[in-house]
C-alpha cells in the first residue's frame, strides 16, 4: 500500500463489509465480488481495471436498491481515487459552462 492508494483502500475497507452484510441474492452477491475485485485493482495501481469495476460496482449498487449509505461511501470512495490522480470514468465529466 502507497500513500496513493492508502484513503481509497480504506474506504473500500468501509465500503466492502456493507456490501457484505446485504448478500443473499445474485446481484448482491456479485457486488461484493466486484467491490473486492475493485479493492485489488487499486491495490495494483491498474488504472483500466479501477475504471472498469467502478462502473460495475456503481451499475450494481444502483440494482440492488441504491442504499443510501453504500451510495455515499462509494462517491466518498470516488472522490478519494479521483483526488489520487486514479480516472473513474471511461470520459471526462462534462465540464459547467461559465
């Protein structure tokens, strides 16, 4: 671990047994995969499997019921890799128009 990686591993830390507590049905079940295989890609500084599996995890929180907590632990974990130069998303933000 780096001091890079350090916040959004931990945030995965917090993420990850949320997720866990909820399985019990396919798509939960294949959440929590994604959120570890997630924590694995930040672990390795592998930028396309990062991009990758947040767009999984998001996709499958929003089909398992978008809990509240579980949505803001994951922008809160967003937030944290995108502010250690980590890209989240396949595009850029649209941008606001001043």
């Amino acid at each position: 671990m780096s001091e890079r990686t350090a916040p959004s591993l931990a945030k995965l830390d917090e993420l990850i047994p949320r997720l866990d507590a909820a399985r019990g049905t396919p798509d939960a079940d294949r959440l929590v995969d994604e959120a570890q295989a997630l924590r694995r890609a930040v672990a390795a500084f592998h930028m396309e499997a990062i991009r990758f599996r947040m767009h999984a995890v998001d996709r499958l929180i929003n089909a398992t019921g978008d809990d509240v907590m579980s949505r803001r632990l994951f922008e809160e974990l967003r937030t944290t890799l995108e502010a250690a130069g980590f890209h989240t998303r396949s595009h850029a933000a649209p941008t606001k128009a001043e």
